[in-house]
C-alpha cells in the first residue's frame, strides 16, 4: 500500500458538514470541552462519555513534563486498546453516524472512531500510529495536508481514504480556517 489510498467503495455522504454542525448544537456540544475529538464510539458501559477514547490511549500528556530539553510524555496507568471500542455512543443512535457506522463495519474492523479538528496554524508531533487509519475530510482547505518523509497530501473533502499511519506521519492545517475529519482505527480489512 502506498501512504494514502482512496477507497470508492464506501459511500460518500454529502453535507456531513451540516449535519455535524446540527448535531453539536442539538447537543450543545462545544470542540474546546472535548480537546477537538469527539468519540463515536465507546468500551461497554461508556457510551454517555463522548470524550472517553480521545487523544492518545498510552500516553498521558497532560503529566508531560521537560527534562533536558527533551518533553517527557508518561505511559498512562490504565491502557485501553483500539479494540475495546466496540460500542456505539448513545448520542449517535438514530443518526446520519449511526448509518455511516454500520457501514463502514461491512468493511473493516474498527477500533476508535472520532472526529478529529484541527485549528488553524497547528502541526501534529512526528508520529506513527499503532493501526492504519480511514479518513474521510468534512471540512478541509488549501494548506490542510498529511506529510510522509518527504510526501505531502491534500485529502480532498467528501472522499475515503485509507492512510498508512503505521509510518511515520503528520497532519498539518497551515489555513486560517478549522480543518474537521472523521477518522476511524483499521485493525482488520474485511475485503
């Protein structure tokens, strides 16, 4: 597989910006209560936790520290793997999401699957992560790429692509504007 790989066999789902946007405001959901992911989907018994599987499941920075230069980022007491993830979060039922989440299922198992945004003018760390990642862009810009060693990629809004994030990686959002997309753990092709 090369770094990124678009995938036409999922079916795109149009304005999922609108109905994105409905929903935080049906839900009076804000991005910044959530550190800009909201979990789709959960571990038994917390599915009402919307920001329970966000940001890294190993690492705890909010305890990172500097020491001689370096940021220091502690494992977490408790780690919880992509596969725990196997419910779907209550808020979601009877939803546009809730269609785009059985059908993704057809295709892969699935670890987490969260929005992720990204504000303006920010940059991932260097990064690999430790499954393969679907992406599918609901609101992106010139200057919102995925870099690779010296590959650069504009995933293109209302499309599927399935990303190498097995290697090293990063995303940056170089616009002036929000960058939102819906971002699901590969841990298994059903293809």
């Amino acid at each position: 597989m090369n770094n990124i790989e678009k995938i036409d066999f999922l079916k795109k789902v149009e304005n999922l910006d609108i109905e994105l946007d409905n929903f935080l405001k049906l839900h009076n959901l804000n991005w910044n209560d959530y550190d800009n992911q909201i979990c789709i989907n959960g571990v038994p018994g917390k599915t009402d936790d919307l920001s329970y599987g966000s940001g890294s499941l190993a690492r705890d920075w909010n305890s990172s520290y500097w020491d001689n230069g370096q940021l220091i980022v502690p494992l977490k007491e408790n780690i919880l793997q992509e596969s725990d993830f196997t419910e779907l979060c209550d808020h979601f039922y009877g939803t546009v999401f809730e269609e785009i989440y059985k059908e993704m299922k057809k295709f892969f198992k699935l670890g987490r699957i969260r929005f992720m945004r990204s504000v303006p003018k920010t940059c991932l760390s260097w990064h690999r992560d430790d499954s393969m990642r679907l992406h599918y862009p609901i609101t992106t810009h010139e200057g919102c790429l995925m870099v690779y060693d010296n590959s650069v990629y504009h995933l293109e809004k209302n499309n599927w692509y399935l990303a190498d994030t097995l290697k090293f990686h990063t995303a940056i959002n170089s616009s002036r504007r929000e960058r939102i997309h819906l971002v699901a753990s590969v841990l298994e092709k059903k293809y």
